[in-house]
C-alpha cells in the first residue's frame, strides 16, 4: 500500500489517503509516485500536484525498519502538517512560537536545545512510581521545568 | 477565578477556495437544484457536490478540529424579493435524529442574505445576518432559526443546504 497526503494550497495536510500498490506503479512495475497522483486526481476530484506520497513507516527521519536509508520525506503526514516542497519534509504542527525546525531529524527543537536528561536518581523514583518527574518547555522563560506530577 | 464555556453557538463562514480549475461547477448544482425542483425530486449527490462537502468537511476538521458527516442535501430556488419565513432544521421532538449544523451554500445568488436568529441568555430573539453570494457558504448549529433573504430583482437565487452530524 501506498499513503498520499492530501493538501490544499497553504501546504496544510487535509486528510491521507491509501492507493494499492498496483495503483502507483508505472508500466514497468516500479513504484512512481506521478501514477498515484494520476489516480488520485481521476478519482478524488482533486488536483494530482497536491497529492503527496508519505511513508507510513517514517517519523523523525528514522524509518521503523531501522534502516534510516529507507526514511521517506521526514514524517508519516498527519491533519495539520505542514508539507515543505523545499525540504521534502512533513512538518508537524509547531509546537511553541519560539521553536526551529531542524532538517535533520525533520523535528522542532526548542532554541537551548532539548529537555535536560533525567538523573539515575529522579529515573529509579520514576520507576517506583514515588514520582513523576518531566521537563515541560516554559515558553515565557524560556527555560526547561522539571515538574513532579507525584506517584503513579 | 476561572472560566468554562458550557457551549458556543459557533458560525463558519467563507469562500470555497479550491484549486485554479478545480473550482466548484455552480452552473452544474444550480442545473441540478432546477432538476430536483422541476421533478419534484430528492437531490441527487453528485461529484461535484462530493467537491463542495469534502472541502468543508476536510478544512473544518483541519482548523476547528469538528469531524462532520453529511445527514442530508437539498437546494432551493428563490424568486425576486422572496423571504422565507423563519426556518429551522431540528425536530423539537426528535433531536437525536436531527442535524447538529446546517450549511447553506451561494450557487447561484445575488443581493442576497441569512438571518440567523439566536439567544445570548436572557437577551432573547436577536440575530446576525451576513450576506450569501455565490461560492460562499456560511454554517450554523442546526438550531439556530434562520431566514432567508432575497433583494434580488430580476433573476433567481440558488442556495444549497446541507445538513452535518459531527462526531
């Protein structure tokens, strides 16, 4: 099975839909993605060039195989993703105003980086359930939190 | 102090912007509008009303995250001058079959208008109207009482009502 996004012409993913395989094939039986845009248009009333293939499999660059070659356009589409032609990534909605995309792991990444690793320590308390502890990005200081959500 | 919104009576309304030439072929519904109206008929879907609903069914759940389902379609043809009485439709006394939004859309309108009367608690009766011209649409809570408003003096308006269940 083949997955394509459907988006309208701000780049907003509108809905996936799934073509059978034989469905984007060309003539010689290889996988083009030209084919299923044909198909998609003859049968969804709605223009080839904004149906995009997207792999199933990919999230964050990294496919699920485990063999990142294989990774497909950054991200399986979702609603609301954003599909950016100049990178050939799908774009998950931004998570804060203050957030950058980072091409190589086709994510958002807050501007000091990611959250703090958690120690040996507040991890051993997670899995006791004593506690629960998390960073949550604070948008107005810009800082990472730790927050104890308390026993699970 | 805190605050939580119970319920919105919440009004979409727009142009149907689909892609260069992939427009919505409003001669074609207006054909099919005159079609159910001369045959006394049901209006039948068609691929170009499958356009229309997908559109706002696929751009309502993308910005307002409001998963619709079609419950039901019909059009209808107004003279000049014409205003309907007030409409509504919801069954008092069948609401779990009735729709939760209705949506009209301009096929073929000029100096054309929606009334749709609502209340904000204890002020009752009062109303927003908002013009309908052709390729707009503009939904509402189902019941809501609407009416519709024709100024136009020479041709005839062709709206189209579809009803929608979210889920």
């Amino acid at each position: 099975m083949a997955h394509f996004a459907k988006i309208n012409e701000e780049n907003k993913v509108l809905t996936v839909n799934v073509v059978a395989n034989k469905d984007n094939m060309n003539a010689e039986g290889v996988e083009d993605e030209s084919v299923g845009q044909a198909f998609l248009e003859k049968n969804s009333s709605w223009p080839g060039h904004l149906w995009i293939q997207t792999s199933y499999n990919t999230m964050f660059n990294k496919h699920a195989s485990g063999d990142d070659s294989k990774a497909f356009r950054g991200n399986y589409a979702g609603v609301g993703f954003e599909w950016d032609s100049e990178n050939q990534i799908f774009w998950p909605a931004k998570p804060y105003p203050s957030w950058v995309k980072d091409t190589s792991d086709a994510n958002w990444h807050s501007p000091i980086g990611d959250a703090p690793a958690l120690t040996a320590e507040q991890s051993s308390q997670i899995s006791a359930g004593t506690n629960g502890w998390i960073y949550i990005w604070n948008e107005e200081n810009q800082t990472w939190d730790l927050n104890d959500y308390g026993p699970a | 102090m805190q605050k939580k919104v119970l319920t919105e009576q919440a009004l979409y309304y727009g142009d149907v912007t689909m892609p260069k030439d992939w427009e919505i072929d409003r001669v074609y519904l207006s054909n099919k509008i005159l079609y159910s109206d001369l045959k006394n008929e049901k209006f039948k879907t068609c691929k170009t009303w499958d356009k229309l609903n997908r559109y706002i069914q696929e751009h309502i759940n993308l910005y307002y995250e409001t998963a619709l389902v079609n419950t039901d379609t019909w059009g209808n043809i107004y003279k000049p001058l014409e205003n309907t009485d007030s409409l509504l439709n919801v069954d008092p006394v069948d609401l779990r079959n009735s729709p939760d939004f209705t949506l009209l859309y301009g096929v073929n309108v000029s100096d054309c208008s929606v009334k749709i009367s609502y209340d904000d608690n204890r002020r009752k009766g009062r109303s927003w109207t908002i013009p309908l011209t052709n390729n707009k649409f503009v939904m509402f809570p189902s019941t809501n009482s609407y009416s519709i408003i024709n100024n136009q003096k020479e041709s005839l308006n062709f709206i189209l009502t579809v009803t929608y269940e979210y889920i």
